[in-house]
C-alpha cells in the first residue's frame, strides 16, 4: 500500500490532476477512520488527519477506497519542488480552488521570497506595484488617499481601480470604491459613480453604512445628472446664508452640498418617525393586541429616528429623546405593575407558616416578581444611558431601584436557606 501511494506521488510530479486514493477504514463498532493505510502484520496504521491510529485487523469490518483532497495536497508539497517559484505558484493556485487559502498563502509567500518580482504570486496576495516597486494593500491604499489629498485624481483613479481587480478582501474593496467614488463624482462620471455606490451597498454589513449608501443611491437617482437644487429650508436655520447658500443647482461632489442633500433625505425620516410615533398614542384598550400594536410603532418610530440622525448627526435626537421617555415610562409602569404583585405576595408570606409548601410556594413567585422588575429596570438603564445628559436623575434613581431589588433577593435568600 505504501508503495502504491509512492508511485501514485511520484506521477503527480507529472500528472496534477491525478487525485490520491485513500482507505476508509470501516470498524465493527461503527467507526469509520479516513486516511493512509500501513499494513503492520496483526494491525492497521491509519494516518487521519487528526493524527495516527493503530487497529486490530480483527475488529476491521471492511477497508474501502476513497479519494481525499488532504492526501493529495500532502503529497503534492511533498513532491513540489521548492526551489522552483513557478512550481510553488502553480501549487499556490491549486489549493486555493481547493478552498485552502492558508497554505496558499504559505505557497505564495515562498514563491516571493525566490522571486522578489513574480507578478502573479505578489498580485494573488493583494500586492500591486507602484512606481516600480511593491506595495501591500494597506500601503496601496494609504498612497492613493495621498494622492487625493493631492489633488492627484488621475494616478489615484489608475491605482484605486487596479486595487479593486486585485484585491477580495472586503474592508480594503470597500475603502478602495469610496474613494474611487469621489474621483468619479469629480470628473461627472455619475452612471460609473451610481454602479460603485450599488456593489458597496451589496457587500455592506454594518446598518449605518447601508443606510448612507442607500440615501446616496437615492439623491443621484433623483438628480441623475449630479447636479441638485438646493432650497431655502435645505440650509439649518442659524446656518442661512443667502450669499453662501443661495437656492440653486449645485453639484454633488461638493461636500456641504451632499450633507444638504443627506439632511434632507434625514427629514424624510423624521417625518416617518413623527407619524409612527402619532400612532403610537395610547387608547382605553388596554388589550394585548392594542399593546402589541403600540410597541410596534414605537420601534418603527425609533428606527427612522435613528436612521435620520446616522444621514445628518442630531437631526433627530430630540424626537429620540422624547421617544425614549416614552419607553422609559412604559417598563416603568411594567416595572412597578411586577413590584405590586411582589408587595402582595410578601404580605402572604408574613401570614404564611415558614414550614408549609405554601411557604415555599410564594418564596418562588417573590424571587419571579424580583426577576421581571430587574428586568424591566435593567431595560429602563439601557434605553437612558443612550441620552446621559437628558436622564442622568432617571438612571441614577434606575441604579437606586436596582440596589433596592438586590437587597430584597438577599433577604429572601436568608428566609429561603432557613427553610431548607
């Protein structure tokens, strides 16, 4: 067996597709082990990937061939030969279609450390060549923001949009497309502008950034030709200024334009938010139902709130801060409803003889009551820390209350072990 799989080894060298032939070794107990087979007389020697295993060829209910990409990789670094960077690059790209990117990493960082300059080992590691010499992605990066800074649209242009054939990793193509964007907003490319705005709205996962990109997609789906108009009631009141920010068309790719055009798009959402939250004035039904639709508005409310002030900073935070007293004020009530019931159930207990069930009965329901008004408290803390400035005296009265519910679970604790 052993020598079969030398030979296999050895028409790799010519012969790369040739996949390696493993055994998968089948145990009377159900055990199924994959991996290299050496015959030792009486046992087996089985070489897995977690290790080497030695078995009694009696308890071996079968031995079948299988193929295994481990066992071909294995041998193929075996065999490559290492002093040959087209080799080791071939080898490289190999494992990679196997889904192996360390040791395709591995391969490739040798490759270049035989050969400095091999174009395609440097390019499949996210290195791109810059005035003659080799940059990481990180450095790649950093120079075309230089050269922005600069004014120095065309050579970033070049760079930026190499780094976006080159590159796969996420945070790096993310960087790359906002600030080849810009480049595009300046030189009026807006259709070229509207498909790197899409594919980076594709691959975002942080709610902040999609919610920014999909307002930009908005405004230049709008104002296609990138050139928006700006209107009195665009502009803060304290910031008016007719000779600065005088109504008009202006182009997107100036700054305090795109911010008008992003706070306009917020007030959109406050507006949603406004009447989300009109929906969620209470009524005389106190039904579950009714509850449940409340609660729901609240959130929706809560979410275009906060999604207006993430478009144009504190545009909102009054309606949130208010919106937040709502809520604050309903697990309050919650809060003291739970407490309520705790009060009742401790006047039992006083009337209660300590060594019945129903003793234990009502220690149980006093410990649950402690529970949800911690909760509804703990939630209470949460919901005010956002604002510190606007609730400091609601969490520090929030952090009172607490202490006071940890002192009653002491004090139950103690009724409770003298019960045992």
């Amino acid at each position: 067996m052993l020598a079969r799989l030398l030979v296999l080894a050895g028409l790799l060298v010519t012969v790369p597709c040739r996949h390696v032939h493993a055994e998968r070794v089948v145990l009377r107990d159900g055990q199924s082990l994959i991996g290299v087979t050496a015959d030792l007389g009486d046992y087996l020697r089985i070489t897995t990937k977690d290790g080497i295993r030695t078995v009694a060829k009696v308890d071996v209910l079968r031995v079948e061939r299988v193929t295994t990409k481990a066992a071909e990789l294995a041998i193929r670094l075996e065999t490559v030969d290492r002093t040959d960077p087209a080799a080791l690059y071939t080898l490289a790209t190999w494992a990679r279609q196997q889904k192996n990117d360390a040791e395709a990493d591995r391969l490739l960082s040798d490759c270049i450390e035989l050969d400095p300059d091999h174009v395609d080992a440097r390019r499949a590691l996210g290195y791109l060549r810059i005035e003659g010499d080799w940059y990481s992605t990180v450095d790649a990066l950093a120079i075309a923001r230089g050269w922005l800074t600069a004014g120095l649209d065309t050579p970033a242009d070049d760079l930026l949009h190499e780094v976006l054939a080159v590159v796969v990793e996420s945070l790096h193509r993310r960087q790359a497309a906002e600030m080849l964007a810009s480049v595009m907003m300046r030189a009026g490319a807006w259709d070229e502008v509207r498909s790197l705005w899409r594919a980076s709205l594709t691959a975002a996962r942080d709610p902040k950034r999609k919610a920014r990109l999909e307002a930009y997609l908005s405004i230049l789906n709008e104002n296609p030709d990138g050139m928006w108009l700006l209107l009195g009631n665009d502009v803060p009141e304290g910031e008016r200024d007719t000779d600065t920010h005088r109504s008009g068309f202006f182009a997107l790719d100036e700054t305090w334009v795109m911010d008008l055009a992003l706070r306009r798009e917020a007030r959109k959402w406050v507006a949603v938010g406004e009447s989300a939250l009109a929906n969620a004035s209470p009524s005389v039904d106190d039904s579950r139902n009714e509850r449940d639709r409340i609660a729901g508005a609240l959130r929706e409310a809560d979410t275009a709130f906060a999604r207006a002030d993430v478009l144009s900073d504190g545009i909102a935070k009054g309606h949130r801060i208010e919106l937040a007293r709502r809520r604050i004020g309903r697990e309050r009530r919650l809060a003291e409803g739970f407490a309520a019931e705790f009060d009742r159930d401790m006047a039992k207990l006083e009337s209660t003889n300590t060594r019945s069930a129903g003793y234990r009965a009502i220690l149980s329901r006093l410990f649950g009551h402690l529970n949800r008004v911690d909760k509804q408290l703990e939630t209470v803390l949460t919901i005010a820390s956002a604002f510190p400035d606007a609730f400091e005296l609601e969490i520090q009265w929030t952090q009172l209350d607490l202490e006071r519910i940890r002192g009653y679970r002491r004090a139950l604790n103690v009724k409770r072990d003298a019960n045992q």
